[in-house]
C-alpha cells in the first residue's frame, strides 16, 4: 500500500458524523489485539490550553528518561503529526502498515452502517501507534468532552482538565456547568484530577471526579483578572498549586513560576500568556503524579515544550506573530498577550472555519488597523467576505480580501512598516499556511540516470503508473516540494505549458500537503518562474516563485547554486560558492544574510576543513591522546599549520555508550585550550551539548559553538544569539550515542531534512541569521550505515534549508560495510570527504587534516580548475 492511499482512506472517513461513546474504539482496538493494554495513559482534556498542556508535560517526561508517546489534534501540515513518539512523527510506512491491520474491519463495519469515525479511527492508530513502539507512557489530547470521547477508550493513570468555556454545546450541554461535568469524566481511578478550572464549573467537576487539585494564580492575581479558569464571574479561588506568570523575558518566553505544598520551581516557557502559566503548573502537577521528576527535569522540560502555531513570534522587524486562536476565550487570551509588545499599527490576517462566533471572535481581538480576511484551503472555511463584512461592521476602517492565506500574509506585509505588527489569526489551519513561508524546503535532486528519477518520483508518493511514465522526463532539473493542492495543480499546469513536466502525490487533500517533482530544463524554469510572479499572487505562488528562484539560483550571474548539481550525468559548471549563502529564503528573527555582520567565515566560497581536537580521555578515535593541555595545543598548532580553517574542541566524548561528564569538569577540559590557541589562525569551535560549556567557551576566545544534541538544552540558542557565534545544529536521536536504538525513517535525508528544519527555525526566532546556523546530518546518530552513506550521497539536498552544511564521518563505524575496521579507516574517510566535497559541502569535519585537506582541495580542483589554484 502506498502512503496516498493509506491518508485518503483515513480521510474517506470524514464522511460519518461524530458520534458519542467510546464503544466503537474499543472493538477497533480488540481487532488490533488491544495494543493499549501495555501502555501507561494520560489524558488532558479542556476548552482550551490543552495541545499546550500535553505538549509541556510530554516534553517533561522525555527529559526524565521516559520514552513518550504524543497524541494531539489537528495538524499543522502533515497528518502524522498527530502521533509522535519521543518527538518524532509516526512514519508513513507505519501509516500504511495500521491502515493494512485495520482497513477490511473498518469497511466490514461500514458496510453495516456502523464504521469509525475520522478522529476514532486515528485515536486507535496513535493507541496502536504507542503499543507497537513500546512507549512507558502516552499523552492523549482530548477530542471533544470527556465522558463520551474516543481517547477515553483508555484507563488513564492520570489526568488534567484545563479550562472550561461554552462550546460544542449540541453535544455537551448547554451551560459551562454541564460541559465541565462531561469533562470531568477523565478523571483517572487512582489519582486525582488536576484542573485549572475555578468556580461554579470547579464544583460541577468534583461533583464526578471528588478528588481534585487545583492549579491557578493566588487570590489577588485571580481577582484582578488573570484566572483563566473559564468561570466567568471573577471568583477568586485558593488553588492547591498556585501559579505565577513573570512576564516575558525576551521576544519568545516568558517566566513562570509553580509553588505546591511540597515542592516548587521558577523556569521559562516558550508559550506566551498568563493562561500559559496555569498550563505549565497543570503538566507540572500531572509530571509529579506520575514519577520521580526531578525539579532540573521540569524546568528544562517545560522550557523546551515548543508549540509551532501558538502564539508563535517569526519576526520583530515587523513584529510577526502566528496563533491558533479559533474561539473567543483563546482570542481574549491572543489580545492579553499581544498587549505585552510595542508595535504603531496592527495588520490583521483572519481565517477561520464557518462554525466559529466570528463576531465575538472579532470583537475580543484588539482593534486591527487593516484586515485582510482569507480563507485557508478547506471545505469549512468561511468565505472571506462574510468575515470581510464581520471586521467592516465592527468599525475597521480597511478591509481587504485576498483568495489564498499565503497572499493575504503578503498584503499585511508589504503594508506594514517596521514598527507594526502583523497578526495571523483565526484556526490552526490558516496559521499552518501561513507558517509555510519559513518552513517549506524546495529540495533539488541529483539525477544521474533513470534509476535516480525512479527514486526521486518514488519517495514523493507518486503512483506507481506516472512513475514509470516519467521517469525519462526527469533528466535536467528536478526539484521535489510540498504544496497545497490549489497550489500544485496551478504549478502543474503552468509547467506543462511551458514544455516541463511535474508529478504530483496520489494524495489530494485541501487540508494535507501535497509532494510535487518538478521537472524541466533550467530555461523552462526561468519561465516559470517569470509566469509565476507576473501573476497576482494566485494561491500564494509569490512565495514558490521566490522559492525556486533561490534553489535553482534563477538570478545568479555565476555559481554552481544548488542547480548545478542536478544535471543527468552529475557534473557542475560555474564557480563552487555555497548554495547556502545565495539563499533569499524569508527570515524569521534576526538578522538577514546581506546584513549579517559576524564572521567572514572560511566556507562562504568553497569547503573548509574543521579539525577535531578531543580533550577527553574516551573518544571513540583518539580518546586519551591530548588530553594534556600543551598535546592539546601542539594538535591545534600542527593541524593549522596543515591548513585546517576550524578546530573543533570536544570535552565530553559523545560514543556509544560514553558516561556523560559534569559541566565544570567539560570546562576544566576545553577553556584552557581554547585560552591558550584563541590568537592562532583559525577559528575556534567548541563541541558541546551544554549551553553553560558553550558561553564560557564563546568569552574564552571561541567562535563557533558545534551542538550535536540539536538545541537540546534550551538555552543554546540564546547563547549562541547573545556572542553573535556560529551554531552547528546536528540531528541526533541521542547524545550520547545509545547502542542499537533503531530508529525508522521513510526517507532518511527527507526525515532529516524534515526534522532540522524546525530546529533551524527555533535558532533564528533567537536572533540567529541562516549564515550562521550550520546544518549536520548527523553520521552515525540514529542512523545505520546503509543511511549514512544515503546522506553522503545526496548531501546536496540539505542545502534546502538554506544554511551551510556541515559532514562529520571520520573514522566512524560507517566504513564497516566497506571491509574497513576501526584503526583502518583513513582511506575510507578521506574518499568520503572529497565526495562531500563533490556534493556540496561546506565543511568536512575530520581527525586528520593533512590527508583530508588534500582530498577536499582535488574535489574542488575537478569542480573548477581555474578558479582553485592552490599554488596560486
């Protein structure tokens, strides 16, 4: 079964009504052999804060050592981002292999006129999902309710009720009374039910669930306004927990606070509003019911609990903010937060779908000074007039329409000036669209034959038929994308025009993604891309347009851009700048790449040799060998002298099984090296997971911070922003290395890809620029050798992402599967880095730098022998 077919069947199931009960769950999930019974639940229920909540205590649990699944509603873009294990979304292969377990009993039962629904039938797939995957415990965001919804099919070990509002009232009740009564009905048997609700609500609550703990403000806060607990009279309540929200700290997190009876804790949160405070203290409570949770584990855990499309800042420069609000209580709290910033004038982008209170929404935001009403790409979008007229009426004084969420994000921008605010607002699903001027990567291709086309329509989900039509059309360039359907019919139709060709995924969902290959001569796409922006923004192509035009470098006058290596037979014309650094992708926070004013870096125009310098005494390589400060200091010496650009400092050996080492004992390792060769001729980078590590190391002389944990400590980023520093961002399952922890990809390098992508953008919102976050894949981290060598082969690709790429693989365990043992992989390593070099990498990172140099220069010597003299 090929992943299109699997999402369309799931999808085909919108057509049956939602229907209370927990009855037709629970016979799926008999027929899947009740995969739920070894798996420990926690379900959060609530009008609003709930994805919120989940998100902050599964974080918390995988910082203490648990591994968690994740199950939330709806999606940004990607259906599987519904069902995450340990952060990672389920994979499509795991799609397809539920909908095969489940799909003849799910048409058996509708032929009965008994079929699961949509959100049931992915409610079994995530239960599934977490059994098969052998999770310790799982978080279930629930649906709607309590009492009858599908998640409650479980037997939680605990479980939380956020917030209580009048909504769904055909199916809860009428008052806030009756909907609170149907929510409490999560409450676990074992423990107490912990809730941010207060008042009359509160008491209907321990009228079903009896044990309660409350969470919330203290009395004087709660009495002025900031309880957000859905009660509505301003009741001041005494919560158990009590909450404190400190204000923002910065342009992205605020400061929280949680005080219990027996424990409390001050941290940071990536989630701005004060009901975000009460949010942070519930998964807190809940992280505490549930095991021994150390108070490092939750303040890291909450501070790392990133959130895309909630109240989510991608620019100050204007003030850029994305948020999910899709009823009146969340648009309050959007007004309350957004009252915190600075800004002249507020543009507003508004879609929401057509069973919202479009008029108290409008009226509890704050008063915009332009609007431009839209509508996201689904059947249940309102029309764009109807909310046209909702803002008119409420006294906006410009009001404009625009057809696609991507073009009316670019009308509020181009009108806004640098002071302002521009707002996008109204669902999850016109936020989504919104987000996909940051997010989408136009992936090139290298196609060396008709097997390469093969592959590159395969892993798009292209049916199997146009595969084999296509692939000799798939010879000169050939870009892979994802699209809204809207978009990629438009781009398709356009292309074929012009004389190109362009597949696209079986899969055809207003609201999902659609993979497109796009395939064509360079010339036929300068066309295009002519084509696409003399139009007026159709479908927000102004932005693929822009895309394409930086991928394929359309406006250079010379230089290889990414273009350049998806010629049929391989080869590359022009000169070997960085496809990185062409880049005009749009920035979130920070500095643009014309703007940037940190270092003139050694790979902005050709591959840089970073040398690694481990002062430890148990790397996998040369553990032991200059952990002595004046060895450490010769090794730097020689390896400069041997023409290394980088040297790369390590205090903590990060191979299987390596014992993680204190941070003072980290630093008593590298800041006296790196003190004592900060004036050498090279830069410094210092190899750390540890934000502490990596500032001190940053004040002694150091320039470039190499994380492989990819920003798992939340503080990184800051640091890297604060010192102005280079930040290599590394993809990693774990660090250090945990032996045999398989990890499923569909597609290693587009997974990968995937993955970065959203910790790239979590450096930027710190003040980061894309010239200065560096993008690893990660050898050897999660990945067998057969994907190692995957990565090496289409190294090109990473350039998507608009930064420099960076290749670790000396001397690593990879080379087994070319006969080559550890002590015996040197030739391996330095064929390894003249072939990253071939492909476009920015850096090679490697123990020996003479042979690696020589390696990495005939590479690019065979790239372009007039420009690479080295005698010159």
């Amino acid at each position: 079964m090929e992943y299109h077919e699997a999402a369309d069947f799931l999808f085909d199931l919108r057509r049956f009504r939602p229907k209370p009960g927990t009855e037709s769950t629970a016979r799926l999930l008999a027929h899947l052999e009740n995969p739920h019974e070894t798996v420990d639940f926690v379900q959060i229920a609530g009008s609003n804060g709930k994805g919120s909540t989940a998100r902050m205590l599964e974080r918390t649990l995988r910082e203490a050592g648990y591994s968690v699944g994740l199950y939330t509603s709806p999606h940004l873009e990607d259906l599987r981002e519904r069902v995450r294990v340990d952060g990672r979304k389920m994979s499509r292969a795991a799609v397809c292999d539920y909908v095969d377990a489940a799909r003849e009993y799910i048409t058996e039962r509708g032929a009965d006129g008994e079929s699961p629904t949509f959100f049931e039938t992915m409610t079994a797939m995530a239960i599934w999902q977490f059994g098969r995957e052998d999770v310790d415990i799982a978080v279930l965001e629930v649906g709607i309710g309590g009492k009858y919804d599908a998640t409650s099919v479980v037997d939680p070990i605990a479980s939380a009720v956020t917030s209580v509002t009048l909504e769904h009232t055909g199916i809860l009740g009428d008052t806030v009374e009756e909907i609170a009564r149907d929510k409490a009905h999560v409450a676990p048997a074992g423990a107490p039910l912990v809730t941010g609700v207060t008042g009359s609500p509160l008491e209907a609550i321990r009228d079903v669930a009896g044990d309660v703990v409350t969470v919330g403000p203290a009395p004087d806060a709660a009495a002025s306004g900031a309880d957000d607990g859905g009660d509505g009279d301003g009741t001041a309540s005494n919560p158990d927990v009590r909450v404190a929200y400190g204000g923002r700290t910065n342009h992205t997190e605020a400061a929280v606070s949680v005080d219990a009876a027996e424990w409390d804790l001050e941290t940071r949160i990536p989630l701005l509003g004060e009901h975000q405070a009460s949010n942070a203290g519930i998964a807190a409570v809940l992280a505490r019911q549930i095991g021994d949770i150390s108070e490092t584990d939750l303040e890291r855990g909450l501070r790392s609990a990133h959130w895309p499309g909630r109240f989510e800042v991608l620019d100050t420069d204007p003030l850029t903010v994305l948020d999910g609000a899709h009823n009146p209580g969340a648009c309050e709290g959007l007004a309350e937060t957004l009252g915190t910033y600075e800004y002249d004038d507020l543009h507003l982008v508004f879609g929401a779908m057509h069973d919202k209170d479009h008029r108290e929404m409008a009226a509890a935001l704050p008063t915009p000074d332009t609007v431009v009403a839209t509508e996201p790409t689904l059947d249940r979008a309102e029309d764009r007039a109807v909310l046209a007229d909702v803002f008119a009426d409420a006294g906006v004084g410009t009001v404009r329409t625009e057809t696609a969420v991507p073009d009316a994000l670019a009308t509020a921008l181009a009108g806004a000036e640098r002071d302002d605010c521009v707002l996008v607002t109204g669902s999850l699903f016109a936020v989504a669209e919104a987000r996909s001027r940051w997010t989408r990567t136009d992936v090139p291709k290298r196609i060396r034959d008709r097997s390469d086309a093969r592959d590159a329509l395969a892993e798009a989900n292209v049916a199997a038929g146009d595969v084999e039509r296509l692939d000799g059309d798939a010879v000169h360039r050939v870009v892979r994308t994802a699209l809204r359907d809207r978009q990629a019919t438009v781009l398709k139709e356009e292309l074929l025009r012009l004389g190109g060709e362009c597949a696209l995924s079986g899969l055809e969902r207003d609201d999902e993604a659609v993979d497109a290959v796009l395939m064509g001569t360079l010339a036929q796409f300068e066309s295009l891309v002519d084509a696409l922006e003399s139009r007026s923004r159709p479908h927000g192509l102004t932005d693929v347009a822009r895309e394409l035009r930086d991928t394929l470098a359309l406006d250079a006058e010379a230089g290889v851009g990414v273009a350049d290596d998806t010629n049929i037979d391989g080869e590359t014309d022009g000169d070997a700048t960085s496809p990185a650094q062409s880049a005009g992708r749009p920035h979130a926070v920070g500095r643009t790449t014309a703007d940037s004013s940190g270092p003139d870096y050694p790979w902005t125009d050709r591959t840089a040799v970073m040398g690694i310098l481990n002062v430890t005494p148990d790397s996998f390589h040369d553990g032991g060998e200059y952990d002595a400060l004046e060895d450490a200091v010769a090794r730097a010496e020689a390896m400069i002298e041997n023409d290394a650009d980088v040297i790369d400092i390590g205090g903590e050996s990060t191979r299987p099984g390596a014992a993680p080492v204190s941070v003072d004992e980290e630093l008593e390792r590298v800041v006296p090296v790196i003190e004592r060769i900060a004036d050498l001729d090279a830069l410094i980078s210092v190899d750390t997971r540890r934000a502490a590590v990596a500032d001190a190391a940053l004040e002694a002389g150091a320039d470039v911070i190499n994380d492989v944990s990819g920003l798992e400590d939340p503080e990184m980023r800051f640091v890297a922003a604060e010192h102005d520093a280079g930040l290599v961002v590394m993809h990693s399952i774990d660090a250090p290395v945990v032996p045999d922890h398989d990890v499923e990809y569909d597609d290693v390098v587009a997974d990968v890809i995937d993955q970065l992508s959203e910790r790239i953008l979590l450096a930027e919102k710190a003040g980061l620029d894309r010239s200065q976050i560096i993008v690893d894949p990660g050898i050897g981290f999660g990945k067998s050798a057969a994907e190692n060598f995957e990565l090496l082969d289409r190294l090109d690709e990473f350039h998507a992402l608009g930064c420099p790429v960076l290749f670790g693989h000396s001397h690593k365990s990879m080379f087994e599967r070319v006969g080559r043992e550890a002590g015996e992989r040197l030739e391996a390593t330095v064929a390894a880095s003249a072939l990253a070099a071939d492909r476009g990498a920015d850096l090679v990172r490697v123990h020996d730098v003479p042979e690696n140099v020589a390696a990495v220069r005939t590479a690019l010597a065979a790239r372009d022998p007039e420009r690479f003299d080295w005698n010159a």
